[in-house]
C-alpha cells in the first residue's frame, strides 16, 4: 500500500511547561494503555505507571522535555533524557 507524501503538519512541537504537567498526566496513562496493549498485559501495564512512565518534571524544569501540540491539545510528548554525567 502506498501512502502520499506529507507535506504539511497540523502540529507543532515546544518545549513542556509547569502548567502542561496536568495534561501530561492524563495523556501519558492512555498512551500506554492503548498503545502497549497488544504487547503486555493490564497488570503490567498498570505497575509501570508511575516508576517507569509518567511525567518527569525534573526534564521539564530543565527544559529538555517536549510535547507536541495540535491546535491547543498536547497530543504527544517525550525527553531524552541524559544519562552521562
């Protein structure tokens, strides 16, 4: 199947704010349970909430964390985070 070329975006990336963390919240949960769904199950879904995916504020404190917007709502979000020192 071969799908057009994207041209044009309707989303914007920036980089995370304070006053985004609510919305991280709320988005983060349902990214893993709709996306990681076909791979593990709701108990381990459920237990890696928090320790392993969730909003590290410390990125976005040091500015280093992103989202990505579309119109006015975060629809995706993500950090590498730097594990040097």
């Amino acid at each position: 199947m071969n799908r057009p070329a994207v041209t044009t975006t309707d989303w914007t990336p920036r980089l995370a704010r304070q006053e985004d963390i609510r919305a991280l919240e709320v988005l983060i949960p349902l990214s893993v349970r709709t996306l990681q769904a076909p791979y593990y199950s709701s108990a381990q879904m459920e237990s890696a909430l928090g320790p392993v995916f969730g909003v590290d504020k410390q990125l976005i404190w040091d500015g280093t964390y992103f989202i990505v917007e579309q119109g006015t709502q975060i629809i995706g979000c993500g950090a590498r985070k730097n594990t040097r020192y």
